[in-house]
C-alpha cells in the first residue's frame, strides 16, 4: 500500500521531465517545509492539468507575481504512478486543491489507492501551468497529418495506411 500525503503549506510545486524527447518521464513534485513528494505521470495528463488551470484561473483574479524556480528538486525518486486528477477552488482559502490518486491495477485492486492533496497559491498553480504546457511543447513535433509524435526517424503515419514513412 503506497503512502498518502496531504499538504496545505506548498513551497514548492512544479512539473518536469527527465530524458530525451520520445523518452522523457513526468512528474508533479510538490515541497513544504523540507518534504518534498514526487509523483510520474504522463505528458498528457501534464497537458490537461495545464490546459484545465489555465481555463480556471482565467476566471479567477489574475494572479499576483508567478514563482520563477519550477526545476525538480534533486533526487527525483517517484512515491507513486498517478491514475487520476481532480482539481478545484476553494474560495474562502483562496487556494487551488489539486488532488491525484494513484494508478491501481487490477491485482491490487483490493488495496486503496493513495491521494495526494495539496493546497496551492493561485500565482503557484499560475506558473506551474505555464511551465506544464512548456514542457509538453518542449517534446517531439507532432505528424502534420495525424498529430502523433515524429521521432528523430519519422514514424509510420497511419493517414498514409502505412504505405511510407512520414519525417516531416
């Protein structure tokens, strides 16, 4: 059973990527007074979460000064692969709630699934949404006919049924 944490008092949150394009693993770390939690998830759950934000604080007031200092907190040592996200205003906090569950496969469906709360500025959800759609744009170009990723050799495009390689 994999651990749960909820933090209220964030220092720290950000999202990265460690490795080549193609390669790279995701993650969402948060920090508060010298714990810091890292969680893998995927690059399209970083693009929703940065895409739903930005929806969201669009209808908020703008926030004040964005945090600058987005880089992963070295060691990356992940707790758990994130399942789901959920993410919600509380207004008489003033604070973002952002909630991932764990992944739970099958064979440990018996086990509950681990949470992570946590409570975050808007001005740190602000910038942890700007930097989420910047590391998902950092990554491979897209096909221009089918939209999945071209590695650095093309791929096999499936709106050309297979028949050549796509490079560009």
């Amino acid at each position: 059973m994999s651990e749960s944490f909820d933090i209220t008092d964030v220092d720290h949150l950000t999202a990265g990527a460690i490795g080549e394009p193609g390669k790279r693993v995701f993650y969402l770390q948060a920090a508060s007074a010298g714990q810091v939690v890292s969680l893998r998830l995927e690059k399209a759950q970083v693009a929703a979460l940065a895409t739903y934000l930005t929806a969201m604080l669009a209808d908020l007031p703008p926030p004040a000064d964005l945090p600058d200092d987005l880089d992963l907190i070295e060691p990356v040592v992940p707790e758990w692969v994130v399942g789901s996200l959920g993410v919600s205003y509380d207004e008489t906090a003033d604070r973002v709630v952002l909630v991932a569950e764990e992944l739970v496969v099958e064979e440990d469906a018996a086990a509950a699934a681990a949470s992570f709360r946590i409570l975050a500025t808007r001005e740190q959800m602000a910038a942890l949404s700007a930097h989420g759609a910047g590391l998902v744009a950092a990554g491979r170009p897209p096909c221009a006919l089918c939209g999945q990723p071209l590695d650095p050799e093309g791929h096999v495009c499936v709106r050309l049924n297979g028949h050549r390689r796509q490079t560009s």
